[in-house]
C-alpha cells in the first residue's frame, strides 16, 4: 500500500477513535436531567409565556416535579442551560461569584445594554461598581438624596394625584420614579424632557428579556431602537455636561450627581471611564434604579388597599413620624429608620411578587454540584419565586405577613429580591429610601380602594397589573 494512503488512512481512523472516544466522555458525564426543547428555541417560548401569565416560578416548579430534582437543564434564549433551585443554589452562587461562575445575560440584555456594570466581568466590573458606588450607599442617602427625595415626592403627589377621584397607580409611579432618577443620576430636571425618555424606557423594557429577533414588529426590534435614541440623548447630556465641567475648572459644586463624578473621577489605575462606558452605565441605572421600585411601590399600593388592617398601622407608625415635623421640614434619615414595620411590609410584598424573578451566570470551569457535571461555558439559571414562595421557609406562602421579617428575619438565602455576593444590587439602599420616602408621603394624605381587586399580573420582564392598578382616593379629613 502506499505509504502516503497507508499514513493518511491511520490518520482517519485515529481522529475517528479520538471523536468516539469524545463522545463517549461526553455521555458519561452525569448532566443534570432534563430536555433542550425544540432547536434554536429550545424551551424559551414556555418560559417567556409562563412569566406573560404571571407564573414565572411554574417554569421551574413543574420540571422540578417532572424530573424529581432541585437541578435541571435547558435551553433557554439560545443556550444550554442549569436551572439551580433553593437556599443552596443560591448559595453556591453567590458565594463562587468571581471563582466558578461570573455573571451572564441573555443577547438581548447584552445588546441593549452594551459595556456596562450588569454586563462586564471581572477586574472591569470590580471598577465600575467601585466608581459607582458611594452614590448609592447609604452616606449618600443620608447626606445628598433624602431632603430632594421628600421634596420631589410631595410634588409629585401633588401634581398627579391630589383632587383626583380616580387614577391608574402603574403609569403614575413610573413616572415618578424616573424623575427621580433623571434627577439623581443626571440632574435631569425638566418635565417634558423626562417625560419623553420615560416613554422610550417603557419600549425597551419590553425587548430586555425577548427572543433577539431584530426584525420589524419584534419586541427586540423596536427595544433597539428606542435604546438608539436613548443613547444618543444621553451623550448629548454627557458632552454637554463635561463642558461645564471644563469651564468650571471642576468646581466642586458640579459634582453633585453620579454623570459629573463618572466625568471627573479616574480609576484606581487613572483611567476614566469612556463616554460610552458612562452612557451605558446611565442606561443601567435609569432602568435598574425606576423599574424594580416602580413595581414594589405599585404593589405595596394594591396590598394596602386589600388589607385594611396592615393600612392602619402602617398608617399609626407615619402619623407619629409626621407629628414631630414643623411645617414644610422634610424627612431625616433617622425617620426612615424609625419606618421598620413599614420597611417588613416592602420586603413582604417583595417575597410575594418578586420585582426581578431570577438571574443567569456563567460557568468559568466545569462544575460538579450534588453530583451533577455542568460544563464550561454553559448557563446557570437561578429564580427568586422558588424560595420565596416555598412553605418549608415561608409558612402559608400566599397569606400576607410581615411579621416573617422581625427579628433575625428570613432563612439566610431564601429571601433574594436583591440577589446576594458580590454581584447584590448596588441600588438597594437608593431603593429603600425611594419606597419608604413615597410611602410616607401617600399614606399621610390618602385612603384608597382598588377598582379592579383580582387584577391579573403580566411579567414582562417584571410584575406588571396588566390594567395599571387603577384605585379610588379617599382624602384624609383633616
């Protein structure tokens, strides 16, 4: 036989022995159980339509149940994927953050957001988050937000809910809440302005978590968009921005907001963040920073008006408060530490109706968890309903009460609704003092009714009431 044949031949037959060989390490690995789904799809459509009827922990439960296991696989937005369940999970993935497993999103997130604190990793994240930070800390709330707070709050009151009968709370605290971003973030303060970017936030909502379909008609399709002009407003904003800066020789008193500290501050290697960088991190936090509190605010209003009882002493504790106040002098942050059963009630209907319902990583190496392989690369899904609503840590899940947080509070790990390690949002304190603040605010001044009491829920990416939670006012007498 020819050599060169004879040669090439060996060739073949080894990379043939090599692939079986592959293949057959590949199905000895004890992957979790579960299905892929359909092709490219694989089971995203279900679990886009189980968050649509405001079930999103039915994705999970019922492979949970079908497969008899807390771990499965998937696929999910076009990768496969591990479905992690419980305290343990959640555990393991807080506390490998950086080790094992970094953070992940969908393309459509990826896309959208661009380089920003959610989407980088590593040394680059661990930058950002420093840089950003102290604006979100509580130092921050205590010495710079909270009188604006209180002051912007009772506008807002004011303008879009006094002498009103009616109103839809959903609209109405979206609004509210993204000036107070605009505000806080950027210094933002006119209200057509706001108005307008508001309105093309709502629109990019919708693509966040959607099949990235960037075709016209999709969901995608028209988040891209509108994220376009968003950004290249917010440049203007930027540019803008750092020419006063410029011609002000950095005056300190230009440096009251997170754009003007981004502008002027460098890393701890002396490099500033780009302009790009700073927009998509803008983006980031109008988004994270309105949304999530716009859903706790509007279901805290639709459980107050289910349950009269919790109302009145929630009600108790904001009439002490506010009889120790002169006229026209706002909250103190020693107020809002005083708002502790107030603050049970938040965290209650956050355990009800999870604002964020879970979060993907990524594994940095293969993985073995409980006996299960999970290979480098793949997808790690964790969701927050499976233990906030599981009755092994919350006793009758679906009854309302608030007591669960007294004292040392939830089983560490089951109550999640900011997420844990190193990745916790860095909004949690700017999301408490926002909540408490237009708490304090409506309860002093207003009753109310719901007029549609088993409005359904939509998760689109977050629980939405699909009619607005619409509500009648009833005026204190004074």
């Amino acid at each position: 036989m020819d050599p060169v044949v004879l040669v090439g031949a060996c060739i073949i037959l080894a990379s043939i022995l090599i692939l079986f060989a592959t293949g057959l390490k590949k199905r000895s690995r004890n992957l979790p159980p579960g299905s892929y789904g359909w092709p490219v799809v694989g089971e995203s459509l279900e679990f886009l339509r189980r968050n649509q009827e405001g079930k999103p922990e039915k994705f999970v439960t019922d492979r949970m149940s079908k497969y008899k296991s807390e771990v499965f696989k998937t696929s999910l937005m076009g990768e496969p994927v591990v479905v992690l369940s419980g305290p343990a999970g959640n555990k393991f993935l807080y506390s490998n953050e950086n080790k094992l497993v970094n953070t992940w999103w969908p393309i459509s997130v990826q896309k959208l957001l661009g380089t920003c604190l959610s989407t980088s990793v590593g040394d680059e994240a661990k930058q950002m988050r420093k840089l950003m930070a102290y604006f979100v800390s509580p130092d921050a709330m205590e010495k710079l937000y909270i009188k604006t707070m209180d002051f912007v709050t009772q506008q807002h009151i004011q303008h879009h809910w006094q002498g009103k009968e009616e109103m839809k709370v959903s609209p109405a605290v979206k609004l509210y809440t993204f000036e107070l971003a605009c505000r806080f973030f950027m210094s933002v303060e006119d209200p057509e302005h706001i108005k307008k970017l508001s309105s093309l936030f709502n629109v990019f909502l919708r693509g966040v978590i959607s099949l990235p379909v960037n075709i016209p008609g999709t969901k995608f399709y028209r988040a891209m968009r509108a994220t376009a002009v968003i950004r290249e407003e917010l440049l203007r904003i930027v540019r803008h921005r750092r020419e006063a800066l410029m011609k002000n020789n950095n005056n300190n008193n230009n440096r009251h907001d997170l754009l003007s500290h981004l502008l002027v501050t460098p890393d701890e290697n002396g490099s500033f963040m780009s302009e790009l960088h700073i927009v998509n991190n803008i983006i980031l936090l109008l988004f994270a920073g309105h949304d999530t509190s716009t859903v706790t605010i509007t279901l805290l209003i639709k459980k107050l008006g289910d349950l009269p009882h919790v109302y009145e002493k929630v009600l108790q504790v904001h009439r002490e408060i506010a009889a120790t106040k002169e006229g026209g002098e706002f909250l103190h942050w020693d107020d809002i530490q005083k708002m502790k059963y107030s603050w049970n009630v938040v965290c209650e209907v956050m355990r009800q109706y999870s604002p964020v319902i879970g979060a993907f990583r990524e594994a940095l190496v293969d993985i073995n968890y409980k006996g299960y392989h999970i290979p480098k690369g793949w997808k790690i899904y964790w969701n927050t309903p499976i233990t906030h609503m599981n009755a092994s840590f919350f006793p009758k899940p679906m009854e309302f009460d608030p007591s669960r947080f007294e004292g040392d509070g939830a089983v560490p790990y089951t109550f999640v609704p900011f997420g844990g390690g190193p990745r916790m949002c860095l909004g949690k304190e700017f999301a408490r003092l926002q909540i408490l603040t237009f708490l304090h605010n409506v309860v002093k001044r207003f009753r109310w009714s719901l007029v549609v009491p088993e409005e359904r829920l939509e998760y689109d990416p977050l629980p939405i009431p699909v009619q607005g939670l619409p509500i009648r006012l009833h005026p204190h007498k004074l």
